[in-house]
C-alpha cells in the first residue's frame, strides 16, 4: 500500500539526465510507476528546473568519471541551477553518481574515495536510517534494517576527524550499512566509509545524499520493496 | 604526399602472405580485379578473407545448424545478431562473440572492447541492451599469470559494463591448464526492440549519403581480425597495438543516439564498427543492399594526423558505425548526433553497382567489389579434412572400476574439497565486481535461479538467460560433449519455468588446420544440430574463434580444450512464475528427477579429486534430457514444487549445497545402496534435477512425473541447517558456506 500526502498528490520531481548517467531510467521508474509521483526528465544543458519541488541526481558515472567521480558533471549548465536552488533552501537528492556531484560541488560535505577493497562492489546491504532530525530519515524506523543495493567503486565516505564529529552531532548522517539485524560493524562495512557513514545531508538539512540505490528495490518484480520507505521521504522532505 | 605511392603501388605475394593470404588467395584476388592489386586493395582483402572475417574454414559446416524456428523474426546471418519475436510487439536480439587473442595479451582492454563490440551488435539494430552474461576460462589456478589475466578481465568486463549501464545476469568461469596462454573470453548481450523499428545493416538508394558516426578513427586495433586469425605464440605480445581500447562513455552516448535516432525514418541502414573497421561495414553493407559506394577517406575524423590510407580503411578504433541516411534527412541525423555530442560525418555517399572506391584527395586509393569481399559472395570456402585422433578411443576405454570406492566418512570429507575447488566455489568475487542490477530488470539477484530472468516491461513476461559449456565434456567426445551443452543450458532455462527459444553460439577451438582440431569441431557441429532440433531452439548467430592454443616450446602445439558456448534465451510466459533454486522451508521433501546414476565420467572429482584427465563423457540420452525439462515445467506451471536446481559440476552434494546456502538451510538425505558413494555424491550424468515439495502436493507430484515418463526418488528432507547423509553429520550449513565461499579467492591468491 502507498501512503500517500493528499495536499502533495501535485507535487513534482525533477531528475537529471547526465551524459553518461545510467541510473535515471531507473529512478524515474520507481517514482512514476512504483510511487505515481509526477516525475520531470530533466537534461544536463537546460538551464530551468521547471518549478520542480525536489531534484533527484541519479546514478551513473557522468561524463565518464575518468577524472574523480562527478569532477565535471558539477560544472553542466543544470549544475549551476541546482546549485542556487539548493543554496535558496531547495530539496535536492543525490543518489550514487549524485552524492558524488553534491560532493564535488560543495553541497554536502565529505568526499568518496575509492572502496578500501579497490574494486567495484554490486550487492544487497543493509542500511540502518539515522538521523531523526533529518526529514528523509526521520519517520523511518531507526531499529529496523533496510536491504538495499551498492554498486560502486568509489563510495569510501572520508571527512577529516572533526568535521566528522560536526556532522555527527548535528545528526547530519542519514543511513550507516549495518548488517541484517541492524548491527553496526566493520564487517557490515563494504567500502571502509568512516563510521559506516552511507548517507549524509547537509547542515540546512534539505541537501542529502546516500550510495545505496533504493530504486533497486521498489517493487514485487525485483523480490525487495524496502527501497519505498527511502524514497517515500520525498514527500515528507518537501512537506519539510 | 609520398605515402600515396606506397598504398597505390601494387603489392607482391610476400606482402600479402605477411598479411596472411595465401598464394592461392593471392591469385584469385587477381582474377577478379583482373590486375595485381595494390597494397590498400591487398589489404583489405587480407582482413575481409581472414578467419575472422569470412568464416572460411566453419562456414561450410555451420550452415548445417538448424536455424529456422517459428519465433525466428531474424534469422542466422541476416543482420548483426538474430531476433526473437516474444509478442507483444517485442522483439530480443542477442548474439554472444569471442574476443580471446586480444584478452590473451591485454587482458583488461581486450575483455572490455569484447563487451563494447557485442553490445554494439545489439544496439546496431535499434534494440536497447538489457543484460549482459559471459563466460571465461583460464588455465592452471595456481600459475601467476592466470591471477593477471583474470584480474584484467574481470576488471574490463566490469569497468565497462558497469559504466556502460547494462547488468550481468549470468556466466561461468572454469579453470583447466588446456588454456592456460590463451584464455577464453565469451561475451553475450540480450536486448529488447519494437518490432517494427528493427533497423538493418544495409545500404540502398544510390545517392543517399554514408556518415561515420561515434569516435574518431586512431591507429589502435588495426589488423585486429587477423590477430584473431592466427596462432596465439611467444611473439603475439608483438602484436599489442592490434588490440583496442574501450571507452564505455563514448559507446554509452553512441547508444542512446542510436536508439533515437531508431524512433526517427531517417535510417536506411546502420552497421557497427567492429573487426575491420570501416573496410568491413561498407563492403558488408555494400553488398547486402547489391549497391557499391564512393568512400572519401580524408573526411574521416581522425585521431592521429599522418594515417595511411590503410590505416584508416583497417583501424579498429572501437564506439564507431557507418549510417546511410535517408534523403533529406541528414540535418536530423546531424542534429541527434549532436544533441548527444557525438560526430557525425559524411563521407560518402550510395552508389549503383557493386564498387566501392575509396577515394584520398579525389584520387582513387583502392577500388573494390564488394561482393567479392564478404562471406556468401566472393569470399574463399573451404572444406578441411578431420581425422578421429588416438586419444579419443584411449578416453573411451576409461574403467571407472580403476578408480577405488571411498568410504562414506572419506566421501564427506571429499565433499568438503570439492566445494573449494576453484571451478565449483562461489565466483561471488567475479560477479559482485559486475553491476548485475542496473535496469531494475533483473529478478534474479532476490530470487537465486538456474538461469538469469529478466522482466519483460510492458508485458507479462520474462526472459531466461544462460551461458553454458562444459568444455570437459566435449573434449571427452566433442559431439555427446556439444549436446550436453545445448541440453544443460535448456534444463537451466526450463528449472526457471521458462521454455527454450533459441541459442547464440560461440566455437571456440584450436588450429582449423590441424585434422584432430577439425575433427573436433565437425563432431560440435553434429551435436549442437541433434540437440537444437531436439529442443527446438534454431541457432540465430555467433561466432567463431579458430586458433585457440598455445605454441609450445619445443615447437609443439596443445590447443585449448574444445569450447563451443551456448547463449540460450527462454521465454516465461508469466514471470510471476518465475521458479528459484533455494530452499524455503524446513520439513520440505527432496527429490530427484530423472534416472540415479553414480556415473563418475569427466566429473570435476574425476578430473580433479582423483586425478584422472581422460574419460568418456558423462552419461547423457537426449530423449529422457527432453521429458524431464516439459516434466520440471509442468510442475512449476502448476505450483507442485517450491525450488529447483538441476545437478551439473560437482554433482548432487553439491547441487544440495548451492540450493541450501541462500537461506542457511541444510539436508538430511540417504544414498542408494547400488551406487558407489563417489558417485552418488559427485558423478555428473546429466538429466537430472533435485526439486523440492510439501507433503501434500505429493501425489500431484508423482501423477505428472509418471505421465512424463520421469523418475523421481525421494532423498531426504531439508533442514534447519544440519546436513547429513546415511546418518553422518557433514557439518552445518553455515561452516560448509565459509569453505565454498572463499575456496576461489583462496585457490587464487586474491
């Protein structure tokens, strides 16, 4: 069943397609057909957000990311709007390749570097959500473990010690990988990202982004619909 | 310009037999242009006629494959890749090709251009990728240089697929020293198309104007179809400039051009740029549209300033296609091309006849039918002769009474070895650095199955994807061994639910020239017929690899074992149906389909256990291989079982194992007093599936397992975790699961 905010049965959510951006189909999949929002494509030369109530940055590797991840994509004319719109208090979402973005434009703290492994990981995690101020968070049970997918190579979240305890105290962490009965541990940790950090907002707290996808698991078809609870935030986020 | 003296001269037969032509070829190439030709014409007759290009020395033979079957919308060498109708309005097209020599010497290129080729294919016909599955095989586990290779091609596979965007639903890996200095890499893709926007690779309409779209045209891979046409030797490192390099951005945006420009009328046709680059696309699209084209060179974007003409015509820069736009819509192909920052440039334009003139400073460089260059029209077929070699009745004359019986407390312990050995433990540290979830298609990542399923949108339904090839097997006895291959990548689909469509085939064998290789390869083809029409499943494409071996030091030569690789795609009705492999509830009865047997033939124990190399294939009868895959559908149409999982490498013990792990489950089952232990536990006669049931549904079970004419004996019970056989208590599930999990990268050093 999908819960829905009647007053927001009209809102909009923007995706952007980047050069190089695989994950757009797939969010704007789950938004649509999984969660019936009204969804706009967004393209990486437009310079307008359509007066959209949330911006979603998906997952991919913009432009190649053969320089760091996201390195160029921060600099698209679309960057530059949702850069401003984010500084005016806008809603912005980055997801994989997004976090990366918002990271290398300055719109969350921290950076990603390579996974301690130095390989590409695909597979299910769990995910404990975290931060009870932070309003993607905040009405998810913070007890109970999420399954959600990783696929990445270069999702090692890094913050030098005392922004780390910063971002901890303003309850800026999102989700943290724990394992299946909501433990948080190395051995949930599947790319060494400091305090098990999967997901970040920034201190204004309507800038967010995470590694997982919860795009890949929104439906009975793929066997794992946890990732609804994560993007039903959405709402929660622009009622915020 | 002095170059130009040089591509215009004319060439001698030492030129061309450096480029591997044979004084015969060299003299039919006279007879058709009536004169000697110069060096670019010789050149570009040496690619289009290597093995590579013209399947000279298979053709013969793989025109015996059944190819025609009622879903069949493309059939075998029609277009790119062949195509599948699923209703609906949706087509699949797939195709699975080789890209062994280059990974031999450049692993991490090599396997990431032979995903960005094979995709290419696909999407060259307007159908969007929507997964990806390969097979790989390597030599010894414990040599350094296997280490390398499979680092470097796990990790191209990876960086360009998973950049790419399209999922790996499925593959194998196997070890055997046989490939040790020439590894296999096998790629596959599957993708969806409209029906009625399936875009052809040929050209017609003389006047309409010829683009090369995607990247600029380098100096890298030149020559790269006769690289693949020869012996791998100690010299071949020589030859790295004849692999390619991959960019997956570029081939990412040339995909989403492609398939918009696929929604538009303004195509009259496309091919990719694959093996032989520009050469190879006009001839091919030349001479399947009986049209010839003027082609001007010094328009083609290039990467590097001072090419020669030969250069340009043989690169095998990757993320290229040739387009022949409609009239009046070059603006349109223009603009798509530029919306997605891509070139797109003409340079040329349809002619009428059957020549194609390559043109540098409107001067003509090379002047060439084109229906003599390609496969079906001019291009050479041979027949080869083949000859039975001594070892195969030295393999058959294998006693499996020479191999001691162990005890059953000596079994268990082997079954503990088995789950470590490098061809059965979990490849999870292969398949996690692939992204097999992109597309929010693939079903099976939460629901573990026989067969990669992906779902159809838009329709009911999915698809069930396998590669599979026991090249163990087919060594034993190539012909027995090939329909084994069919058959086992049928029953894979059929343990889905699904039923089989059609297969994409890949040959990879040793020298074409060696009678024992051929032999070989003669016996493939003969099995692959038997078992395809059995299963009605026409062969739609693939490719050949001729070639695969390792030149020995003292002049010798071993080729790889026989590897004929099955790409089978099936159809499930109603994906809701969709059957999965793992255990699901204790107290739940096992069983097993289809005759016991203790067949110890070419099993991985056989061969790795005890030591023994040289055995007749396993037991295998084609007719009780077909009842028991409509037998295991019918049962999963109509909910009668809750898991199944067919027994292949490593037998039944650890089959039982694979289907216990994902949910921590165990066994508790007995064994047949008539078998050996050994085999019971780990032979591998085909034919086989272990199901399991609840009680009640019992005698439903047995009323469709007899109508079919299928056997079915009960073994045991699933557990809460314990496993054990005759009573012995094996060890938890659990334990067993630590030692399968990390027996490869243990066996691997990683």
């Amino acid at each position: 069943m999908i819960l829905r905010f009647p007053e927001l049965s009209k809102m909009k959510i923007g995706v952007v397609t980047f050069p190089g951006s695989n994950c757009n189909m797939d969010i704007v999949h789950a938004l649509r057909n999984n969660l019936q929002y009204e969804v706009v494509e967004l393209w990486h030369k437009d310079s307008d957000l359509q007066g959209v109530d949330a911006v979603v940055l998906p997952g991919g590797f913009s432009y190649g990311d053969y320089l760091r991840s996201g390195a160029i994509a921060r600099f698209s004319p679309i960057m530059e709007e949702v850069i401003k719109y984010a500084n005016d208090g806008g809603k912005v979402l980055g997801i994989c390749n997004g976090f990366q973005i918002l990271c290398e434009a300055g719109l969350l703290p921290g950076t990603l570097m390579h996974n301690e492994s130095r390989k590409f990981i695909c597979k299910n995690v769990y995910l404990l959500p975290v931060s009870r101020t932070a309003s993607i968070s905040a009405d998810l049970d913070d007890k109970a473990a999420l399954k959600i997918p990783i696929a990445h190579g270069e999702g090692n979240y890094f913050l030098h010690e005392a922004e780390l305890s910063e971002l901890e105290s303003n309850d800026q962490v999102i989700f943290r990988y724990c394992d299946e009965n909501g433990k948080v541990n190395n051995s949930s940790n599947p790319n060494g990202s400091a305090n098990n950090i999967a997901g970040v907002c920034n201190v204004g707290k309507n800038v967010f982004g995470m590694m997982p996808h919860p795009e890949r698991a929104c439906s009975e078809d793929l066997g794992n619909t946890d990732g609804l609870a994560i993007l039903r935030g959405l709402e929660t986020l622009i009622k915020a | 310009m002095p170059t130009m003296t040089a591509s215009t001269a004319p060439s001698t037969l030492i030129q061309a037999q450096d480029m591997g032509l044979t004084p015969d070829e060299f003299k039919s190439i006279e007879k058709i242009l009536g004169r000697v030709p110069n060096f670019t014409e010789m050149c570009i007759y040496s690619v289009m006629w290597s093995e590579h290009c013209s399947y000279k020395n298979s053709i013969k033979w793989l025109k015996t494959l059944p190819k025609d079957g009622d879903q069949m919308l493309v059939k075998a060498g029609e277009e790119n890749a062949g195509i599948i109708d699923l209703g609906d309005g949706i087509g699949c097209a797939f195709k699975i090709e080789s890209h062994n020599h280059p990974s031999a010497i450049e692993p991490y290129q090599g396997a990431a251009t032979g995903v960005g080729g094979i995709n290419r294919d696909i999407f060259t016909m307007g159908a969007r990728p929507i997964a990806q599955l390969n097979s790989l095989r390597f030599g010894d586990p414990e040599h350094p240089r296997t280490k390398w290779l499979l680092e470097g091609v796990v990790k191209g596979i990876g960086d360009y697929g998973n950049s790419f965007g399209i999922p790996v639903v499925g593959g194998e890996v196997f070890f055997d020293p046989c490939y040790q200095v020439n590894p296999l890499v096998n790629a596959m893709s599957v993708g969806l198309l409209d029906v009625n926007e399936i875009i052809s690779a040929t050209a017609k309409g003389p006047g309409n104007a010829v683009y090369i779209v995607g990247s600029d045209t380098g100096k890298d891979g030149i020559q790269g179809a006769s690289f693949a046409s020869k012996d791998i030797t100690a010299e071949s490192a020589d030859d790295l400039p004849s692999v390619q390099v991959g960019d997956p951005f570029q081939e990412k945006l040339l995909m989403e051009a492609s398939l918009e420009l696929a929604k538009t009328d303004a195509i009259i046709g496309m091919q990719d740029m694959g093996a032989a680059g520009i050469t190879c696309s006009t001839s091919e699209m030349s001479a399947a549209g009986n049209v010839g084209m003027d082609i001007y060179l010094d328009r083609v974007p290039l990467r590097q300033a001072d090419m020669e003409p030969f250069e340009i015509l043989l690169s095998e820069s990757q993320e290229r296609m040739l387009v022949v736009v409609a009239p009046g819509k070059e603006k349109l192909v223009e603009d798509i091309f530029k919306k997605w920052d891509l070139h797109a440039v003409p340079i040329g334009e349809v002619t009428e006849g059957d020549t194609i003139n390559f043109f540098v400073a409107n001067e003509i460089v090379a002047q060439v039918p084109a229906s003599t260059l390609v496969l079906g029209g001019g291009a050479p077929v041979y027949e080869r002769e083949y000859s039975e070699p001594s070892w195969f009745a030295e393999s058959q004359a294998f006693n499996p009474d020479s191999v001691a019986v162990p005890s059953l407390k000596k079994a268990l312990e082997i079954a503990t070895d088995i789950i470590c050995l490098p061809n059965i433990a979990s490849k999870k540290w292969v398949w996690e650095q692939y992204d097999s979830m992109v597309g929010t298609l693939n079903r099976t990542t939460n629901r573990p199955s026989d067969a990669g399923v992906v779902s159809v949108r838009g329709s009911k339904k999915g698809l069930a994807l396998t590669v599979d090839c026991n090249s163990r097997y087919v060594q034993a006895d190539p012909e027995v061994g090939t329909a084994i291959a069919v058959a086992e990548a049928a029953r894979n689909i059929s343990c889905t639910g699904a039923t089989p469509s059609a297969i994409t085939n890949c040959l990879n064998f040793g020298n074409p020239y060696n009678t024992e290789v051929y032999w070989q390869f003669v016996g493939a083809i003969k099995g692959m017929t038997r078992a395809c029409e059995k299963f009605k499943t026409p062969v739609t494409g693939g490719n050949v690899s001729f070639y695969n071996q390792t030149a020995n030091e003292d002049g010798t030569s071993t080729s790889v074992f026989p590897t004929p690789t099955i790409g089978m795609v099936g159809i499930l009705q109603d994906r809701d149906k969709h059957m999965s492999l793992d255990f699901k509830e204790k107290g739940e009865l096992i069983f097993h389909l289809g005759e016991m047997s203790d067949c110890i033939n070419s099993s991985e124990y056989l061969a790795n256990i005890v030591g023994v190399k040289q055995s007749p294939a396993p037991k295998f009868n084609l007719t009780q291989e077909e009842a028991l895959h409509v037998c295991i559908r019918e049962l999963i149409a109509k909910n009668l079982v809750t898991a199944a999982h067919d027994i292949s490498d490593g037998g039944l013990f650890t089959t039982l194992l694979e289907m216990s792990m994902p949910n921590l489950f165990g066994f508790d089952i007995v064994s047949d007093d008539e078998l050996r232990i050994d085999g019971f536990l780990f032979g591998e006669a085909q034919g086989r599936i272990i199901v399991t049931l609840t009680e009640e549904d019992q005698d439903d079970f047995f009323d469709i397992c007899d109508a079919n004419k299928v056997g079915a004996v009960l073994l045991g019970h699933v557990t809460k975790g314990k496993i054990v056989v005759d009573e012995e208590h094996v060890g938890f599930c659990s334990e067993l699961r630590a030692y399968y999990d990390n027996g490869f990268e243990e066996a691997l050093d990683l």
